[in-house]
C-alpha cells in the first residue's frame, strides 16, 4: 500500500503540471526515484519535504502541513509583499523583457505621472464592456 504522502506528492507534481523528468530536475533526484517515491518503494524525506515548501515552483509556494498531513490547502497563500518580491526576483533574472522594461519605466515616474496613472487606471475600470 502506497503511504499517503508518496500520494500527495504525486498529486502535487500534477498539480504543478510537471512531468516526473521536470519534478526530478526541481527536487534534484533522478525521474527513476521520483517514481520510486510515487510508487511507494521509497519515502519521502525530511529533505523533499523541506525543499518542496522553501523554494518557489512557478510562483507557488507548497503548503508543508498539506504535504505530511493532508491538512489545509495544497498552496500557501502569499501576502502582497511576498507577490512582489517574487515578480522582482524573476525580474532581475530576465535581461531585456517587455515586463523589465516596464518595471523600469515605472520606477522612474514622478509623483504627479503616479496620480496620473491611477486616475486613468480608475477610469478604465469604471467602463462599461
């Protein structure tokens, strides 16, 4: 009988989308044992664990309680700021994207082009469809 984390763990790399070759890259395993572990002839260690719950797996950070337990949601839900510092950190890893630039020409509005913004950015969700 397959334990219930090896099923939540399987479960979670389809939540993810990730093929087992793609899960095995992230959790720095072979594909071989990332179905060893799905099949349950090996377990899942503190290590996975602690890994899969630390580090971002695009944009998404994994619940821990959910993964040992069952318990709650599969995802953690992130504050504001943590959204932020994630979009910045991937934006420090892109050289020359639209969004990089973007970012920088927003940081560099004044004040005044601020208000501006936010007023037309009002007026556009005031309109109807």
């Amino acid at each position: 009988m397959i334990p219930d984390i090896n099923k939540r763990f399987r479960e979670l790399r389809k939540m993810c989308k990730k093929s087992q070759e793609e899960w095995a890259d992230i959790m720095g395993l072979s594909r071989s044992g990332i179905a060893d572990i799905e099949a349950g002839r090996r377990n899942v260690t503190e290590k996975h664990i602690k890994l899969l719950s630390i580090e971002s797996i695009d944009g998404k950070y994994i619940n821990e309680d959910w993964l040992r337990t069952g318990d709650g949601d599969p995802f953690k839900k992130l504050t504001r700021n943590q959204v932020i510092t994630d979009f910045a950190a991937d934006l420090i890893k892109e050289d020359d994207s639209f969004k990089s630039r973007l970012i920088e020409a927003l940081a560099k509005l004044g004040d005044d082009d601020w208000e501006a913004l936010e007023r037309l950015a009002k007026k556009l969700a005031n309109k109807k469809d």
